[in-house]
C-alpha cells in the first residue's frame, strides 16, 4: 500500500516505521522544519524496543508535497490544533480513491476532514500505542499496544476497505482491531486522554505517581461521567464503570509513562491538545445544557498553565 503518513511526530513515527518495515510504500509529510530537515538528512529514526533503528523515506514540508503523487491512504498523526492546516495542504495529492485515517488523540476530527473530503472516505480510530520524541531527529519506541479503527459512513465499498486497512495494519504489527462505531472507541479514549493526559501535566507526575494518590479514583469517575453525558448528547452511549476499568488498567500496563500532554508542555514548553480533550466536553456541555465543572476547570487550568510558562 502506498502509504502518507502526515504528521511525524512521536507516533507518526511508529506508524510510518513499522509500515515501511512491513513492505510499504511510505511517505512522511511534517510541518515542522527542525524535523523536515532531520527525516531528509537522516529518515526515520528511533529506539524501537531497545534497538535503534534508522530507515530511509521520502520526505516532505507540509508546504511542498508534491502534486503528482499518488496515495492509497493518508494516515494523519498531527496534534489536534494542526489539523485542519494539514488536510489543506495534503489536498493536491489526494486522488479521487485516497482514504483518510485519522488515529490521533482528540475528539470531534471527523468533522474536520469532512469538510474536505467525502465521508465515504473518512476512517476513524485511536491507538493505544505509547511514544516519544527525545530529539527532533529520534523518537523512543516502547511498551505494547493496539489500535481500533473503522469506517464513519456504513456500508460498502468503506466496510471492505476498513477490513483492508485491518489487514495491512496487522502485517505490520500494530495490532488493529476492526471497530464497530468508532465514535465510541475515539470517545471512550478520549477518557483516556482527559484523565491521565490532563491530569499527569496538572500534577506533573506519571501514571503510577497520579495513581497513588488519595483522590485518583473520584477525579477519573467525575471525568469520565462528564464524557459520557455529553458523548449521550451525540448518540455515543459510554459504559461508565467499564471506561473507568479501562482507565485504570494503564496504570499497570503503563504506568512508568508520562503522557503525550506532558511531554508538550511540561518537558517541551508547547501549547497542548486541551480543547480537543477536555475541552470538547466544556464547550459541548455548555452547547446542549449539559454541566461539566471539572472539564471546564481542567481546561481553563491547562490553558493557564500554558500561559503562565508562556508556552507555545
């Protein structure tokens, strides 16, 4: 399959390295020059489960992807906040058959590319998968995974192709599972992310560290109980004690992680996908009458967390 993968990040990363390894024919498209210029000097790099590993890919600016090129998929792993730029600028080489697979953390992205795209060729998912990115020209590739994803309009030809997707993902190792509505999956998720992503940046601490604390068990109940009433509101009906298990059972799994949240702001001093995680639930609470106080307080502290350190 021949293979975009728009966004070079930690994850993107992953994604693009394993596909290659797998026979691909992979891409890597960023927007970030320091780590434009590291892919074409060097291509990907990383410690893939304690072995460093370095394989070659045509690479490309966001601003300079060529019009001529054909692609099977464009798989987009860029922060939340960059999508809509990203889809923009990877329009010309989309063909009239390229599918669209976003994986990333957030809620709401297929809304995004349906602006651009037909919805018959939009794919939704999430990955389980943990990175990060050491240097803008290595990434640290550890701990196991999975990834979900599916189709968002139903029927065929999309079904087949989200099998097809299945299929290529397997072969390269990333242990996807074929979803049933993967609203509920990018939902249920997202619980993952406004939990442990918000609250290890808020408290500056890992899975395990947040997990001992007096209080860890109540935020995440309120958290996830706040998603799920709004997630109701848009027909993705959340098992509460379910997602709750689900939550706390990183912190076996995972728990030395600090989450991709952490990284950007409290080791690398950037701007955060807030308003993707918790934040989605503030707003939309507040658009259908639904309370929310500790998303809208989670996302009012992050983003004054961020201005405070002047972060960018």
């Amino acid at each position: 399959m021949k293979v975009a993968v728009a966004g070079v990040g930690a994850m993107g990363t992953r994604f693009a390295l394993k596909l290659k390894q797998a026979g691909n024919n992979v891409t890597v498209v960023d927007g970030w020059q320091e780590r434009v210029a590291s892919l074409k000097k060097d291509g990907l790099r990383a410690n893939l489960d304690g072995q460093e590993v370095t394989v070659k890919v045509p690479a490309y600016g966001q601003w300079e992807v060529p019009r001529d090129h054909h692609f099977d998929l464009v798989l987009f792993f860029t922060k939340s906040m960059q999508l809509e730029q990203m889809v923009r600028d990877m329009l010309p080489a989309f063909d009239d058959d390229t599918l669209a697979l976003c994986l990333m953390n957030g809620i709401g992205h297929e809304k995004t590319l349906e602006k651009y795209l037909p919805k018959e060729r939009v794919f939704l998912g999430n990955t389980m998968w943990t990175a990060q990115m050491t240097r803008p020209d290595h990434v640290l590739l550890e701990d196991d995974g999975t990834c979900e994803l599916s189709n968002v309009e139903p029927g065929e030809p999309q079904r087949s192709q989200a099998k097809e997707l299945v299929k290529v993902f397997k072969a390269a190792g990333l242990k996807p599972r074929l979803l049933d509505d993967p609203r509920y999956s990018v939902f249920r998720k997202g619980c993952v992310n406004g939990t442990l992503n918000t609250l290890c940046t808020l408290f500056e601490c890992n899975l395990t560290e947040y997990s001992k604390t007096s209080h860890a068990h109540e935020m995440v109940v309120k958290i996830v109980k706040e998603f799920a009433a709004v997630g109701a509101k848009e027909g993705v009906n959340l098992d509460v004690a379910e997602v709750v298990d689900h939550v706390e059972a990183s912190y076996d799994v995972i728990g030395a992680h600090y989450p991709s949240m952490y990284q950007d702001l409290v080791k690398n001093n950037r701007r955060t996908e807030i308003d993707y995680m918790n934040g989605y639930v503030s707003t939309h609470g507040k658009k259908y009458g639904v309370a929310t106080p500790y998303c809208d307080l989670l996302t009012a502290e992050v983003h004054t967390k961020e201005d405070l350190q002047g972060a960018q």
